[in-house]
C-alpha cells in the first residue's frame, strides 16, 4: 500500500501523542545527499496568514544546533516530517541516537528514502507531512520564564533552533 495524497482539513489526529510518544522522523535534503534524524518536540496549529485565506497550518520543529540534519534544514527550502508505525520503533531509535556524519544509518536503520516534494521522505510511513520553512530562529535565554528549563535541558546552553513550516501536502498511506 503506497501513500496518497490527503486533505489537510481530512486529517484526524492527536498532535500530544503523535510527537510526544509515537514520534516523528525531521528530514531535509535531496536524492544525493540528505539527512534525518527522530524527533519528538514540536508542535502542529495555525499561526499568519495570506490576503483571503485563514491562517497558514504549520508544523513546528525544535533542533538542537550540533545536529547534522541542521545542515540541511538550513540550505534546503522544505522539510518532511515522517510517522513511523509501532513495528519502526527500533529504527526510530537507532535514527535517534546516530548521527548522518558518521555512516550511513538511513540504511542501517532498514528505511527506504524516497526523494519527491522538494525534500526526501520514508515509503514506510503511514503518514508525511511535507513543509516549507518559513521561519527559523533560535531560542533565547532570556525568554526562559521557567529557569528550571534551562538548568534541567541546556546545561551547555545550546539552545534549539525552532523552524516553523507551512504544512504544504499531507500524505497518508492506503488504507488496506
Ligand atoms: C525519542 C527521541 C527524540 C528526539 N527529539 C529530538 C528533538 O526534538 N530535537 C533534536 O534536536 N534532537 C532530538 N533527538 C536527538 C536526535 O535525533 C539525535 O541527536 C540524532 O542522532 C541526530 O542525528 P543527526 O546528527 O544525523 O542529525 C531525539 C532523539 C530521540 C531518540
């Protein structure tokens, strides 16, 4: 069963879940040369706007700046978000702690890369949602109203870099 082409306003799910405990694979690049890696903060809403349209549905990422897949995100003008079914959890892992720089771990982790959209996605997820990036911008310290955030998450101060993308194509896979 292949992925098909869905309407985002079709789309039924728990943005909570979905990236908090089933996770999403960030995706950046081209054929020749991309990178991914697992994610599990961000967020799915709505936020600016077009003349005569609501606003824009946007996903938004948090990547930390010594990840490789950064490089990629920053030069490329789109990125994929892949969920991966339960039976991916080991590959979801193994995307989560190797990094792109030092192997091939896209094909370590048994995934199959499919280049289209402008970016490059996972023909093993039951659901895609391609994006383009509209914003980048790295969190600031002095935003941290809750200090414990910092003390508990960036005891070496690398703060994440958020991307805020338009969701521009939502695919889904078949129903069987
Ligand atoms: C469950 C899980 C969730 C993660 N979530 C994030 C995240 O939201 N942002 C981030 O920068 N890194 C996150 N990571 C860490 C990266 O996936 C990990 O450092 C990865 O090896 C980076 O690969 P790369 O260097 O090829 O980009 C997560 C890892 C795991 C296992």
């Amino acid at each position: 069963m292949g992925l098909v082409e869905m309407d985002l306003k079709q789309l039924r799910l728990n943005p909570m879940t979905l990236i908090g405990r089933d996770w999403w694979l960030v995706t950046a690049g081209r054929a020749e040369s991309f990178n991914t890696m697992t994610a599990s903060w961000g967020h799915l809403g709505a936020i600016w706007s077009r003349p005569g349209e609501g606003s824009m549905p946007t996903a938004v990422i948090y990547v930390r700046p010594q990840r490789y897949t950064k490089e990629f995100l920053d030069r490329e003008p789109r990125f994929s978000l892949s969920v991966l079914g339960e039976e991916h959890r080991a590959a979801l892992n193994h995307l989560g702690s190797h990094s792109g720089r030092d192997g091939d771990k896209v094909s370590e982790a048994g995934l199959t890369p499919v280049a289209a959209e402008g970016t490059v996605y996972f023909a093993e997820a039951k659901l895609v949602l391609i994006c383009r990036t509209l914003y980048r911008a790295p969190l600031l310290e002095s935003g941290f109203l809750d200090r414990d955030i910092i003390a508990r998450n960036y005891p070496e101060r690398d703060y994440h870099v958020q991307y805020v993308g338009e969701i521009v194509r939502v695919l889904k896979r078949e129903e069987e």
